[in-house]
C-alpha cells in the first residue's frame, strides 16, 4: 500500500539518508532540498532507466548535453520574455499578497524554463547523425521556477531537474505520434513501479493550453496528502519551435503563431522524401521532473507491515532498476578479522559485476542490519557466517563457501554456494537493471 501522508516520506527521508532541507544549519531555504547518499543514487537510478529506455532502447533517439546559459534570442522568440511572467496583486485589508494568475486561476506556465534545447543544435544533431524523421531528441537538466510559495516537499521546489524528449515528426502525423508518446510513457512508469491505476490522463482544455501547444496531456499521480498532480506533461507543439527560430517563415509556411524572425541565421526545416517540400517539423514533448518522479516511486514503494512475530517493519519495495543499494554484504561477527575480510572481498567481487552499488555492512546486530536495508529498498542481502569459513560450532563443512542472501520483500532465506553467487544475483536483479 502506498504511503498515505507526506509526512511518512518526509520522515523516512530523513532518517535514512535520501532528502534533506537545504541550508538546515541556518534554519533551511524554502523550496530546496539536498539530496543524501541514498537519495542521490535513487534519482540518479531514476534518470539512468529513462535515459536506457529513451536513449538506448529506441533507434530514433539521440542525447544532448546543452548548456544553462543560452542566447537572448532563444527566450525572445520561443515566447518566454513575453508570457513568463508572475503579476503580484496586495490585499490591503488582509496584507497578503497573491499571484494574479492565481486569482484568476489561469492555468498559465510558471517556469522560466532554462533547460531549452537550443534549436539550432538540433539542425547539428539533424545533420551530424543523418537521421531522418521521424526522430528524437533527449536530455535531463535542471531548471528553475520561480515559486512564491514552495511546499509539500520536494513536489514544488525553486531549483528542479527534468527530462525532457523533442520529438520531431511530419506535419499530419503528429496526433498519431502524441497519442503512441501517451502510452509509452504511461508504460514506462509503471515499468518504475507506478502503477497505470494510480494515474490519470489529464487532457487540458482548449482555454487552458499553454501559447505553443495544440493539444496537452498531463499525467497526474495520486501523491500522498496532495491528490492527482502532475507527474509529466507530453505537449504537441506543432511547429512553434522550429518556426519560431527558422528564418524565411513565410516561405516555409509555419502554421503556429509565431513573431517575425529577422535574426535567424538557419531555416530550420527539412525536405519530405515524398513530396520533395521542405517543412519545418512538428514537435510533442514528453516532459517529467525528476524529482516529482523521484516523491511518486518513494510513495509506491513505501510498505508497512504487521509481521507474523506483531513485529511492524517499514519497507520500501522499490524496483531493482532504482534501489540505492542492489546488495549489502554482511558479516555476521564484525569483531572476527577472518569473517570481515572474506566478506570485503566478496563485496568487492559482487561490486564488478556492474549491478550498482553493492555496500559492505558492519554497522551492529545481523537483525537490524535487514531492517535497515528493508527501509532503504535493498533487494538483497548477503550474510557470511562461520558456516561460510567452514567454522560452524558442529564442525560441519557441508556450508562451507556457502552464503545466506535474503529477500527483502518476502525475507526468504536461501544457502547459496560463494562460486554461483554472482550468477544467482545477476540473473535475479539484472532483469530489473534492464527492462
């Protein structure tokens, strides 16, 4: 069962290392967050399954990298000088104040969004690949919204990452590509444990769409304490981007509404390998933060359960694909040298495998070194005991290079031999690793 109030997450957050107020020692900054040990793996686990699926996985994908700081002209043409903007209206009587397009709820973008994909790099990247359309292109980079009141943790925040999709395709096929774009990326987040159930699709009215789009879907997750809110939005453009920065518009017929370009050095187009016409492309752009990505899987992977023993325990069921940690080795006695060196060694070999980070442990008692983990969403973990040395009290050696690796969501325990256990555990979590 999901977590039902903001306030479990917070506290987990917390105490296990993933999220913390930025700034904590001078009483915090509102609206930014640090991210701790185990929370900067998650995200980063987070950003590397959508780039694998996006990037990897398609043949009609490439990465971008572009820079913050960008050309005056980028933010002039593509609108943002003109439409980003927040009026603040006083209340005389009450002494607050408040944003108008609030009062008015307008439904009007808030981020003066610097991760723009410069228009002119995709002409490069169009060129240098020697794609054609249909084709993509991807990137993950920080922004900025300009938030009055950041709240509810890291759902609203000042300082925020995205990853974002421009997807170029002909004019006339842009309703079928938005439509397949709607589906992919409803699959895919379920593929990181946030289920279809929990969603919903948010077909944003006419009146309400931002000054680019033709058509919007946002998809909205079900956060704890909040309600449906959006998780990521998936635009339909048209040609208001590639138009808006092209130079001879009027020759290449651009469809959007777009301001006179005299500054323009390219015509951002491309030729119809049927009709020979030179067009300039459509785009729809998926688009999720990161870090809103980051609130919805803690919230589904977020368990508590009443053991058989009355025992409460707190777990995070998260996807091997996004677990901080893949395996922790454990020794049982952590005062015994000949136990503690063969478990480093084991982790070090575990730790070649190119699962993720595997954690050597030997913080105290083997049993709340599993419920530490359980909270943290570590899917495996590895104990190395005197059975393994072949040292057990009995003098039995039939466990000797032997391990104990235990489950984290059904706690099952099970002997496996030291020279299959790379195989065992790869052939467990690499399927997670790479859906």
């Amino acid at each position: 069962m999901p977590a039902e109030t903001m306030e479990d997450l917070v506290s987990l957050c917390k105490r296990r290392g993933f999220i913390f107020q930025g700034s904590d020692i001078y009483g915090g900054l509102q609206g930014t967050y640090d991210y701790g040990p185990l929370g900067v793996e998650l995200k980063n686990n987070l950003k590397a399954a959508w780039w694998r699926a996006n990037v990897y996985e398609r043949d009609d994908m490439e990465g971008l990298d572009a820079s913050i700081l960008t050309h005056r002209s980028v933010l002039r043409y593509s609108g943002h000088e003109a439409t980003f903007a927040d009026p603040l209206v006083d209340n005389r009587e009450s002494k607050k104040r408040y944003r108008l397009d609030h009062l008015l709820k307008a439904q009007t973008p808030e981020v003066l969004r610097l991760l723009v994909l410069e228009l002119q790099r995709d002409e490069l990247i169009y060129d240098a690949t020697s794609r054609r359309l249909p084709f993509g292109i991807a990137q993950i980079g920080k922004a900025f919204r300009n938030e009055i009141t950041p709240r509810n943790f890291i759902f609203r925040v000042r300082e925020l990452e995205q990853m974002e999709i421009e997807f170029f395709v002909l004019p006339g096929t842009d309703e079928a590509w938005h439509a397949q774009w709607l589906e992919t990326r409803l699959a895919w987040w379920q593929e990181q444990g946030v289920p279809r159930e929990r969603m919903q699709v948010y077909d944003v009215p006419q009146a309400d769409l931002a000054h680019y789009s033709k058509r919007t879907y946002d998809l909205l997750y079900d956060f704890p304490t909040l309600g449906f809110e959006e998780l990521e939005g998936i635009a339909n453009r048209t040609d208001f981007d590639l138009g808006s920065h092209s130079k001879g518009q009027d020759a290449l017929g651009v469809g959007a509404q777009v301001m006179d370009n005299p500054d323009s050095t390219a015509r951002l187009a491309v030729q119809d390998p049927e009709s020979k016409r030179w067009v300039v492309p459509y785009v729809i752009e998926p688009s999720a933060g990161v870090d809103r990505g980051v609130l919805a899987v803690l919230s589904e992977a977020y368990t508590e359960e009443t053991l058989e023993t009355g025992e409460e325990r707190v777990v995070l069921k998260l996807r091997p694909q996004l677990a901080p940690i893949k395996v922790a080795v454990i020794p049982l006695a952590k005062n015994k040298t000949e136990i503690t060196d063969y478990a480093r060694a084991l982790k070090r070999e575990l730790q070649r495998l190119g699962l993720g980070r595997i954690l050597y442990e030997d913080t105290g008692n083997i049993g709340k070194a599993y419920r530490r983990h359980d909270e943290v969403g570590t899917p495996y973990c590895v104990t190395v005991d005197y059975d393994t040395l072949g040292q057990s009290r009995d003098g039995s050696l039939d466990l000797k290079d032997t391990v104990t690796v235990r489950e984290r969501d059904s706690m099952a325990q099970e002997r496996v031999a030291v020279a299959e256990l790379s195989a065992y555990l790869s052939e467990k979590l690499r399927g997670g690793l790479e859906r």
